[in-house]
C-alpha cells in the first residue's frame, strides 16, 4: 500500500454529532527505531511486544460546524483544559488533514488520560497518538461506513505513525513489526503490522516491569535522538544489523531460543544508547542506577540461569523482561534487588498485550 491508499473515498453520511472513545497502550520495542527520515518513515525496521496496563484513554467528541473552516479542536488532560499540549495535537492534525478532511466539518473535543502518572517519564506519546489516530479513524468509518478491519487498523497505525513513529506499533498485539524488510514481505515503513511467522509459547505472555529511574523530562526528546543519527558515523552499519537482527529473531521467536533473544534485545538497548554516546553533539541517558540495574540483572541471571533480561528506551528507566514461567522469583528479585534503584521506589508491572480497545 502507498500513502495514496490512505485517502478516503467521498463520505455518504454526516451525523450531527457523536462520540467514540479508545484505550491504546504503550510498546516497548526488542528491535530498535532509531533514525528516520521525512514524514517520520523509519531509518531501519523495528519489532516490539505491545503492553497492556501503560495505556491513554481517549475519546473524541464530534459536533457537525456549518460549511468547512479550519480544524478547531478542545483539549482536555485528564479532566482540565490543556492549551500545552495543543501544539502538538496542531501539527498532528496538519499533518493527517488530507487523510480525513471531515477533521475541518467538525468540532472536536478530545478527552484524553493515562493509567500512567504523567511524570512517571513514561512517555506517552506511543499510546496516546494511537488512541487518538483510532478515535479518528473510527469516527471516519461511520461516515464511510465500509471500512474493513484489516484497513481500519492499517489506517489507525498510519495515522499514528504521523504523530509519534512507534506509536503505529500501538493499535494490535501483541508482537508488532513495522518498516520495509525484506524477511516478511507485506512490511511498510507505513504502517505497523502483526509479526506474521511462528510465535513459540515462551513469548505468549512475557512480562516487562518498568523500574522508573528517573521520572523527570527525558534529557533529549526522541525527535532530537532521531536526527542526531543524519550523519553519524556508524548510521548505516546500525540501520544494517536491525536488518541483521530480525533475520535471527525469526528462528527465536519459533523455537523460544530464549537465550538468543536476551542477546539480541539487550545488545539492541546498548546499541541505542551507543548511538546517543557517539553523535555529535553526545549524550549519556543512563543514570548510574541504571548501570546498576544492568549489573544485578547479569549477576542474577550468570547465578540462576533464568532468562530475565532488559531493555532500554531512550532514557534512563529500565524494563526487565521475563516470561511468565519464572515470574514468581522475577518479581521477588525485583523487589530485592532492583527497587532499591528506583526514584522513590516507583515500577510499573505490565505485559505483553492484546493492543487497543474501543471503550464506547
Ligand atoms: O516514536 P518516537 O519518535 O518517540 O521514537 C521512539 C524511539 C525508541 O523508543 C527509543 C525506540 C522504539 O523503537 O520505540
């Protein structure tokens, strides 16, 4: 599909008013987004395990205005006026005008929470571009009203993708792939899609539990991390071993090769972070409790042999993955070891989920 496909047919209904609501969660990515071109197509392919409990609620009220006038739109943030994030959500709505030019017939109040405490630094910007992308697409079907699944969700994804790129790997779970790669055929830089092949039991229902490092501002936004890989020195031999990497995950995945996938996915984290630690200009996004972190989980697992791992985002926090059959000992070393590194003791337990729901 190009991003033609994505223009809608002429509409042959307009309701007065009405309104839709969505729950999306967050992603944590195994294979790495970082670096991206114009238009927020990805520099190299990733592959994530959607979450579950980090999520945004949003709905979307729609009120038909008389004739088309520019987009006009209400924010609210769990419960009160937000005139901070409507910047944003302004270039959200430039950006996908064209793909649902019903946006300039209505008005809009968008209504929008997190499970999540705002400065927890979990970054909301996956789950809430999907929630909002789907309340969206799912008000255009009611105007179009045939909309397939398999296009309600590719759209969803595509428009998410325009207001935060991994945010198109929010709308389905649970084990989502997104940009053109040339191990699964039906890949897009557009759009996110189901990972197609032979998924092995052990990764049904892996757990990941966010130990919130750092919980203020992350020193530099992703947008600033993505650019900072135009002309770096080891840009093109990254974006080659993403490549590299999904073409090893496909016989983990089958064959719950658990040990393979803790090299891959923490050697992912590393590398992201040695990115940030070789651009110009260079940062560290690490805290010293993070290292901390890292080393208790190497200890753990060279003393026990059980598979728990992590990963990274781009900032200090970690997520310690772990399948469901150790969870019992995970948690409890955890709460003994890890916490202790926590800011205020703060974590998160999720799990790998089922992707978005419609709530009304
Ligand atoms: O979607 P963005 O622009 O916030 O970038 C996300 C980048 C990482 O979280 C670091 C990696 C990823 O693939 O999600």
């Amino acid at each position: 599909m190009t991003e033609k496909d994505f223009l809608p047919k002429p509409y042959n209904q307009f309701p007065a008013e009405g309104k839709v609501t969505w729950k999306a969660p967050s992603n944590i990515a195994l294979v790495k987004y970082w670096g991206k071109r114009a238009n927020q197509v990805p520099a190299n392919p990733s592959v994530s395990f959607t979450l579950d409990a980090c999520a945004t609620t949003t709905s979307v009220s729609f009120t038909r205005k008389e004739g088309v006038s520019p987009i006009s739109f209400d924010l609210f943030f769990e419960g009160s006026p937000k005139e901070d994030f409507k910047p944003k959500i302004q270039t959200f709505f430039d950006r996908i005008e064209e793909y649902l030019p019903f946006i300039k017939q209505y008005h809009l109040k968008i209504e929008t929470s997190n499970s999540f405490p705002h400065s927890s630094g979990i970054a909301s910007s996956a789950s809430g571009m999907a929630a909002l992308a789907l309340c969206l697409v799912d008000i255009e079907r009611e105007l179009n009203s045939e909309m397939p699944q398999v296009f309600f969700n590719r759209k969803a994804s595509f428009l998410a993708r325009l207001g935060s790129g991994s945010a198109c790997r929010s709308i389905e779970g649970d084990l989502i792939q997104w940009g053109a790669y040339k191990g699964i055929p039906e890949s897009s830089d557009l759009y996110g899609i189901k990972y197609p092949f032979k998924v092995h039991q052990a990764f049904k229902n892996f757990h990941d539990t966010i130990l919130l490092v750092h919980k203020g501002q992350k020193q530099v936004s992703s947008s600033v991390g993505h650019n900072l890989m135009h002309n770096h020195p080891y840009a093109d031999r990254r974006f080659n071993q993403a490549h590299e990497n999904l073409d090893k995950l496909k016989d983990v995945f089958e064959q719950g090769d658990l040990t393979e996938f803790i090299n891959i996915v923490e050697s992912e984290a590393l590398t992201l972070h040695a990115m940030m630690m070789t651009s110009m200009p260079y940062f560290i996004l690490m805290k010293p409790d993070t290292l901390e972190i890292i080393n208790k989980i190497w200890d753990y697992r060279a003393a026990t042999k059980l598979p728990i791992c992590f990963t990274l985002d781009a900032g200090a926090n970690v997520h310690v993955l772990y399948p469901e059959s150790v969870k019992e000992k995970a948690i409890q070393f955890i709460k003994d070891e890890l916490v202790a590194h926590c800011e205020n003791g703060h974590y998160i337990c999720d799990r790998i989920g089922a992707g978005a729901r419609r709530l009304g």
